[in-house]
C-alpha cells in the first residue's frame, strides 16, 4: 500500500474532521447534486479515503450494497489515487486505463469514466476526493475539471466551517476556567502597571525621564493583549509571545531568552500565554522583576515526538538578583499555570523556591500548528 495513505499526520488530521462515519448532510449532498446538474453525470461522491476504505460523505446516484453502506474499501476505489498523487485524476475510458483498468469498481460498480479532484486540507493533506462519475466513456474537458475543482474548494469551506464551530464548542466547555482567568487577568494587569510604576520611577534619574519611559512600558503591556488577540486563529512564534509579556521589563541584560524559536498554533497560544503571563505577573509583585537588579533567565530546548504530532518542550525560567522568595502555599496562579500544563498538555511542572530566586521548570508536548 502506497505510504501516502498511511501517512500518520494524513490519517489524524481526517479524524479530526469527524466526518467519517458521520450522518448525510444537506450542505454536502447540495453540492454533489449540483456536480450532477453541472457535468450531467449519473453519479457524483464527495469521497474520505483512509488507510483501508473510502467513505462517502456525501452521494448523488450511486445504487446498490455500495450506495446503501456509504463505503467501499479500497479494491473499489479510483479517488485513493487521487489522494497518493495528491492531483487530480482524469479517465476517459476506465477499461483501457493501465492505472485502473483492474479496480473492481468497474464491473461491480459501473465505473467507465472517472474525474476527480482533491480535498486538501490548509496543511496540504488529501484527504479525499470530489468526483464525477459516468457510466459509459466520455472526454472530460477543461471546464469540467474547472467546475470540480470551484466546488472542491466549497467543500473544503464547508468542512473548515465545522472545524471553527467545534473549535468553539471546545472553548465554551472550558468557559468557566476562561472566565476565572479573565477576572484574574484584570486583577493581574493593574498589579502589573502598578509594579511598572514603581520599577520606573526607581530607575528613572528625572521626572522627565519617568514621564518618557512609563508611557511607552504601559503601551507595550497593551500591546501585548492585542497580539494575541490579533493572531488568534495563526501560528505565532514562541519567542515573540515571550516578549508580548516581558518587554516592558527588557533593560540591556535583564531578560536573557536561550533557544531555538518555533510557532505555536492559536490554541495552544492562549494557554502558554497565559502561563507566560502568570509567571511575569508573580515576578513583577513578588519576584526578580520586582527589583531594579533583578534578572530572568529563560531557556528551553525542543526535540521531535516520536510518539505524538508536534515537539517536546522543556522550559526552564530562572529568576535571580531579587529578593528571595516566600513560600506560603499555592496561589491562583501556581494552580492555574499546573492545570493548563498539567490537564491540558499532560505536562509536567516544579516550583523551586530557593533563596536565590525562583526556577520554574516545565516539560510538555506542544502540537504542531495545523
């Protein structure tokens, strides 16, 4: 069997459609009708292959066992060569193709003439094929492959649609843990441009000098807000989201970042957002950043996953040269920072509270973008 449709990341981004196995609906079977309409076929498939059969999501004509069980496996099956090739695949005459004149979609199924384009996934995976279907031979022509091609792409908008509104089911069944997060985020903002205020008028040698510094520490504090909400639904760099948070505090020599920089898909944004943030915020009321001396030091190494799609992360922020910490139990933020690595990432953490500062260690698997 051609690698490409066991292709692992192929196989788990289909899951993650769950469209396979799922119920007709009409925004597809829409579709398929007008593919009929358009090319005047007798059949036309919007057509999922995995690594053992194609399931048909949608279907306009196709009678008997094959229609009735929505599936064939892949003895039966011309759209698996499209998602091998990942191309199109045109055949005039299916009893003289060499590439399919053997596919037992022919005899059992009626199969002469054969036209079908991919469904590609932002990621570049095919997971399946539109096609059209004739029961006798036929030239297709380079309208009928511009037709499929312009509904091919309203499939793949119909599917990226249920993919956004399961995204949001998934954001509302964590609305409570968001909500709690939103208030203490305010809480935390305050305490943050109080402790800029602070730190500025300490480091500032005039009034002029403060006026000109705090204006700017506070503006990137907001600044920081708008890119995460600006690239919510993008890849962002890890290094960038570091500095979304820190850089009101980055003096020359302050904050040191140690590693290879790699992006982070929205979702998971959010969350290593917030944990970047409780971090700094604890740092800036209690911790290095707290101190006109004080230091962090934050370095991370990343390595593939042999067992998961996306990194190994081990992130190590180290504080130091501020004054020496107080352990008296854990707080919101400690919690929250364990749950979204823990729950979230299987991940693990540790606080170190020694008299030099403290050091946070966490390793966690961090999903490649789709």
């Amino acid at each position: 069997m051609p690698t490409s449709l066991l292709d692992s990341e192929r196989l788990a981004e289909l899951a993650a459609t769950h469209l396979v196995d799922s119920a007709p609906e009409e925004p597809f079977d829409r579709l398929t009708r007008m593919v009929t309409r358009l090319l005047g076929v007798p059949v036309s498939l919007v057509s999922l292959v995995d690594d053992r059969r194609q399931f048909f999501k949608s279907l306009q004509g196709l009678d008997g066992w094959a229609g009735e069980q929505r599936q064939t496996p892949l003895t039966h099956s011309f759209c698996q060569y499209v998602v091998i090739d990942q191309a199109p695949l045109i055949v005039n005459d299916a009893e003289s193709d060499a590439r399919v004149c053997d596919n037992l979609a022919i005899p059992d199924l009626g199969v002469k003439a054969y036209l079908g384009v991919p469904l590609a996934l932002p990621s570049g995976h095919v997971i399946g094929s539109l096609c059209a279907i004739d029961t006798t031979p036929r030239e297709w022509s380079d309208s009928d492959l511009k037709t499929m091609s312009d509904v091919a792409d309203i499939v793949m908008s119909e599917i990226g649609l249920r993919h956004e509104i399961g995204m949001r089911r998934e954001a509302e069944n964590n609305q409570e843990l968001l909500i709690a997060e939103l208030h203490h985020r305010v809480k935390n903002t305050l305490a943050t441009v109080q402790a800029l205020i602070q730190l500025s008028l300490t480091s500032s040698p005039t009034m002029a000098n403060f006026r000109d510094t705090i204006g700017v520490r506070i503006a990137s504090l907001a600044n920081t807000h708008t890119l995460l909400t600006n690239k919510r639904w993008r890849a962002i760099s890890f290094r960038d989201l570091l500095m979304s948070e820190l850089e009101p505090y980055a003096q020359p020599g302050r904050i040191v970042l140690d590693g290879e920089d790699f992006d982070l898909g929205a979702e998971v944004a959010t969350t290593v957002g917030m944990v970047i943030h409780e971090l700094t915020t604890n740092a800036a009321k209690y911790g290095a950043l707290s101190s006109a001396d004080g230091r962090i030091a934050i370095r991370w190494r990343t390595e593939n996953h042999q067992n998961q799609s996306g990194v190994s992360l081990d992130l190590t922020w180290q504080e130091t040269g501020g004054p020496s910490p107080s352990y008296e139990g854990k707080g919101f933020g400690s919690i929250l920072i364990e749950r979204l690595i823990g729950k979230q990432f299987g991940g693990t953490t540790a606080f170190d509270f020694a008299v030099e500062g403290l050091t946070f260690r966490a390793r966690f698997v961090v999903p490649t973008p789709i």
